[in-house]
C-alpha cells in the first residue's frame, strides 16, 4: 500500500513539472541582400558555452558542421570567438544564387538537454530582365499620333529578385498620372515580375519627348535599367509666344534688314510671306530683288525657322504691313510681323520728341498750378505785404472818410511776385519816388495818452506830376522790429492828394 502510495505521488509531482523555457539564440544579421559572388558572415550566439555548431544552407544537400581551426571546405567554414564564447559562426564565400533563402544554426548548449537554434534570410539578388516598354498604336494605326488622341503603354520588368521598383518618365520629368495599379507574379524560383499600363491625352508640346520605363533595382548595371519610346504627335501650326527677331544686315548700303520668325509645327509647314501685298516662297525672291525668303531651316523636333531678308529699306517699306503664312494639313496660322520692332524710324523720332516736349510742358504747367494755389490759400497775389490785399476794402473805406474818392489818375501797381521769393518794402510805390522811411528807434515808445497812433509819412524827393503823397496810419502799439508783419496786421492805408498849384497861389495871395 505504501509503494502505491509513492508511486502516485511521484506521478503527480511529474505532472506540475515546468517545462523548461527554450534558450534564446541572437542571430547577426537577421536578414542579408547580397550579390552573386559575394562573401558574408553570420553568427548565431547564446550566453553560455557550446560543444557543436552546425547549418543548414539552402542549396546544400546535407546540413555542414563548423569547428573553429577546421579548414573551409567549398567556401564554408567557422567563424566567431570559439565554443567556450557560446559562438557559432559561418563564412559562406563566393555566394551562388541557389543558396538564396533560409540559414538555420542549432548549438548545443552545455548543462542545457535541449539545442539553441536560430534562423537568418539570405537574399541572392537576381537581375530582371530588361524592362519591356510596349505601345499600343494611334488611330493611324502607326506609331504616329495626333494631339489630343489617347496614348496607351504598357511597362514590364520580369524575373527579379528582389522585385524591381519601376518609375515612368515624360521628356525630362516624372510622370505620375495616368498610371494603374502594378501587377505582381512570382515563380517557383522566387523571381517576381511588375506590371504597369499608363494612359494620356497628348499635347502638342509632347511631340519629340521620350516617354522612359526605368526600372530600379540592386542588381542592375548603370545605364540598361530603362526602356525608351519617342513620340511623334503631328498638329497645326501654333501661334509664336514671341516677335520675330529684326537685325540690320549689311548690303553696301547699310540699310538692309534681316527678319527670323520661329514655328512650331508638325509635319513641316509650307512657309509663304506676303510683303507689302507680294507673295514671296521660301528659297525665292520677289520680281524687284528686295524681298528674299530663305530655305526653312529644322531647329529641332517641330521647330522651324524662317528668314525674310530685306535689301532695301525706305520710309515705306518700314510702315508696310508684313505677314507669314504657315500650312500643313492640319491646318494653317498666319503671323503678323513688324520690321522696326527695335528701330526708330524718323517719324518715330519725331514722336518721340514730341512726347518729351509734352512731358517738360505738363512739368511746367504743374510748377504754375503749384505757386497758384500757394497764393490763394495765403492770399499773396500782387503784394510784397499780404495785408494790404487782405485790407483793400478798409482802405478803400478810409480814403473816402478823409475826403471821398479820389478824382486824379491813380498810378496803377505793377505785378509782383510773392514775398516768399523776395522781400518787398511796405508801401507799394515807385521805388524812384521813394526817399526815407520814418523809424520808430528803441527810446521813441509811444505813450498810452497818444492812444498809441504812429504816423509814418513818405515824401517824394522830385516833382511828382501827379502830386500824390503816400501816408501810412500804424494803429497797432509797440515797437517796430521787423519789416514783415504778421497776419493780424492792423495797418491802414490813406492816399492823400497834393496840388502844388494851389499851394503855389496860397502863396502869393494877399495875407
């Protein structure tokens, strides 16, 4: 009963026995992209010591065993630090592609009852083939389109390993609308093929451009990764974005002209020029000898040049009016052109002139409108002081309370400028009647009894014929410091006749 009894005991205690947990194994590199013929080392460790190490290599029959020191054999042999490092390490030489896959280490582990394994991928690059660019043919049914008609290609890259990466080109840039979805396939030997189909309208500007298939790969050679297919699209001709260029040409006379216009159009276009109403062809000349049109010259794929050549040139002809004709069957463009885009004829000297003189006299009518309205917001129109022009209805006012309108001729004033050009004295006068002023000095102040009136009369040193004497009425105190008076200036003035033939009979009548 008591042996029963152990021997269910030790059943039980076999039961709750925790397996043990499978050693970790660190592989370097876990994944390897190479090329035929290449060399590589990989190293399965685990963190105690060894006593065997052995691979599995794809393409090998058997599985090889490594011993450090122990010579390579076909290329394989030991590689780490040795067993008691807990490395097990392989340099494989001179890689062929059906080693291409996965590399698998076992290693027995000391004091452990169970193998360490480990596992890397190996990737033998295979070159594709060479991308295969197909299009499908334009309503022509040639590879010859018209713009606006539909293109459709199809790109393949075949049997690569890894699979090829592809890009689409259209002239110097990428072309990325248009494009489907790729299509993937792989083989039994591992080797995948991408497929691809583009679609696009045409333009004009798409004749000559080369649409490429490049395919992207590590295994590809510089130079044979891509795939290439010019495009041929035929259309009218175009209107220039630019004038025809004109350059004088000397014909011993020097006044030749030399006319270049550029058309884009494709097939090449028959090229007329009509000159002052003659119809001239290119490689011919007109029946006078002065209009020559040039051979049409190919500046590249749907470029053309055409040259007119002017050996005569007069008032005339330069005004005259010049086109080009441009026809191919698809249609036809006719061009306006100048022969004085970059001369001045006389007439336009002339009016040239006439625009600088335009342009000085607008200048000078400005400076006019300018000093105008500066004399009339300060009200300085003809006198050297803006006062007495403010105050000519006080004036006015004054001579008639001291003896009503003056009945003798009155001088009349001459224009002047306004005093922001050049001081002018007080009293408009003649300067030649003129002699002295009276001047209030510092110590002559009035007295407030005198009400502060200041009385400044001006006499004429010759006879005046008129026998007018000029006195000026000061009402405002104070000194006298400065000539030009503010704008609240209170002066008034009073034109007094003098009659020196009445003073002369005063005189010798009888007291």
């Amino acid at each position: 009963m008591a042996g029963c009894s152990a021997v269910l005991a030790a059943v039980m205690l076999a039961s709750l026995t925790v397996p043990a947990s499978p050693i970790t194994t660190d592989v370097d590199p876990k994944n390897a992209l190479v090329l035929p013929g290449n060399n590589i080392t990989i190293l399965c460790r685990v963190g105690k010591p060894i006593y065997f190490c052995r691979f599995e290599i794809p393409g090998e029959t058997n599985a090889v065993t490594l011993m450090p020191g122990k010579p390579a054999k076909g290329g394989i042999s030991y590689y780490g630090n040795g067993f008691e490092s807990g490395q097990c390490g392989l340099r494989l030489e001179n890689i062929r592609s059906k080693q291409n896959g996965h590399l698998n280490c076992t290693m027995g582990v000391t004091d452990e009852t169970e193998e360490a394994k480990g596992t890397m991928t190996l990737i033998v690059a295979q070159s594709p083939q060479l991308p295969e660019l197909r299009v499908a043919v334009g309503r022509k049914g040639s590879y010859v389109f018209m713009e606006g008609e539909s293109l459709r290609a199809t790109c393949k890259i075949a049997k690569g390993r890894p699979v090829a990466r592809m890009t689409w080109y259209l002239g110097d840039g990428p072309l990325r609308e248009g494009l489907s979805r790729t299509l993937l396939e792989k083989d039994k030997e591992g080797l995948e093929t991408i497929t691809q189909n583009v679609t696009r309208t045409l333009l004009w500007s798409d004749n000559g451009k080369q649409l490429q298939c490049v395919a992207n790969h590590y295994a590809l050679t510089p130079g044979s990764e891509k795939s290439n297919f010019q495009l041929n699209v035929e259309y009218a001709p175009k209107p220039i974005q630019h004038d025809a260029a004109v350059e004088e040409a000397d014909n011993g006379k020097g006044n030749g002209r030399i006319v270049t216009l550029e058309i884009n159009a494709n097939p090449k276009p028959t090229i007329r020029w009509m000159a002052k109403g003659k119809m001239v062809r290119e490689g011919t000349s007109d029946s006078n000898k002065i209009f020559e049109v040039d051979k049409t010259i190919n500046n590249g794929t749907g470029k053309w040049i055409t040259r007119l050549n002017v050996h005569s040139v007069d008032e005339d002809i330069l005004k005259a009016e010049y086109q080009v004709i441009a026809e191919n069957p698809h249609g036809k463009q006719t061009y306006d052109v100048s022969l004085t885009p970059s001369f001045l004829t006389p007439d336009l000297e002339m009016s040239s002139g006439i625009l600088i003189g335009g342009v000085v006299a607008v200048v000078v009518l400005l400076v006019i409108l300018i000093l105008l309205c500066y004399a009339w917001r300060t009200k300085k129109w003809c006198c050297a002081d803006p006062a007495p022009c403010r105050n000519e209805k006080e004036s006015s006012d004054t001579e008639s309370a001291d003896g009503g309108p003056l009945n003798g001729p009155k001088k009349k004033s001459s224009f002047k400028l306004p005093p922001f050009f050049k001081k002018k004295d007080k009293v408009s006068a003649d300067p030649e009647s003129l002699t002295h002023e009276a001047q209030l000095q510092d110590d002559e102040v009035p007295s407030p009894d005198k009400k502060n009136v200041i009385n400044q009369v001006t006499k004429s040193a010759t006879p005046n014929p008129d026998g007018i004497v000029y006195a000026e009425l000061d009402l405002q105190a104070g000194r006298r410091a400065v000539v030009v008076r503010p704008e609240d200036d209170k002066t008034e003035y009073a034109e007094i006749m003098h009659n020196a033939k009445q003073d002369e009979e005063n005189d010798h009548a009888p007291q």
